[in-house]
C-alpha cells in the first residue's frame, strides 16, 4: 500500500536519481517536520506554512527538517 497521492502525471513521485530516492513530501516550515503528503500531522497544519517538495529524504535532513513521528516519511 502506498502512502503517496499521485501527482500531476498520475505517478505517485517517486524516481530513482542515483542512489537517493525522489518522492513527494509536505514539510511544515514553521515547525521543521516533513511528512507523508496524506499524514494525518499535515492536514492539520496552516496551509501557509506548508511546502509541497519532491526531493530525497536526505534533502530534507540535510536542510534541518526531522520526519514526522506520525507517518515516519
């Protein structure tokens, strides 16, 4: 079961780039979470802090976002 929404393209967006997976991610930019896009955290967020990526995880990390607790992305 995947816990992508499809994107535009009806894909679910993931891609493979070298070794780093690409994937949709809702990152919230007031509290530094990211999550799943359908994760339950996210939707109860201000739609103004939110940020719709696709990118690697490691991206995220890397830009000091921690993953959600709630979905685990």
């Amino acid at each position: 079961m995947s816990h992508m929404a499809p994107d535009k393209k009806g894909g679910y967006g993931k891609k493979e780039e070298g070794n780093a997976e690409e994937r949709e991610y809702a990152a919230n930019v007031n509290s530094g979470k990211f999550h799943l896009p359908d994760c339950a955290g996210i939707q109860k967020a201000n739609p103004d802090n939110i940020k719709r990526l696709t990118c690697a995880r490691e991206d995220l990390t890397g830009d000091g976002y921690t993953p959600s607790r709630l979905c685990d992305p």
